[in-house]
C-alpha cells in the first residue's frame, strides 16, 4: 500500500494555485517538493540543500535571475 504524502505549502501562497510544496520522503534526511500547478512532477532533495538553497534566496543569490 502506497503511504499518503502529506504536502505542505508556506502560508504566505495564500490560496494560490501558482507555489512551491514541500513534504517529508520515505527516504531519511529527503525532502519531495512540488508546484501546485504541475503536482505530477516531483523533485526529490535533501534537508541540506534544500537549506542551502533557501539561504542563497534570503541572501539575493538568485536576483538576477528574476
């Protein structure tokens, strides 16, 4: 039997269809993320870059690409 995945979107989408979601994998130390408006793709990643990434954000790392 297949486990629910329980998807976790930030609070700041509101009730948005266009964001990110996150939920915990099987897999230890595995992050599944998603966007709500293609919920058949899912990325697999770990805590670690996951953190990584979401630093570079907060730091201006990716403006330029915006």
């Amino acid at each position: 039997m297949a486990r629910e995945i329980n998807w976790q979107k930030s609070s700041f989408s509101g009730n948005t269809n266009s964001c990110v979601e996150l939920a915990p994998s099987a897999i230890p130390d595995a992050i599944l993320m998603r966007e709500s408006d293609d919920p058949d793709v899912i990325v697999t990643t770990t805590r670690e870059k996951l953190r990584a990434f979401v630093l570079g954000v907060k730091a201006g790392e990716f403006d330029h690409l915006i």
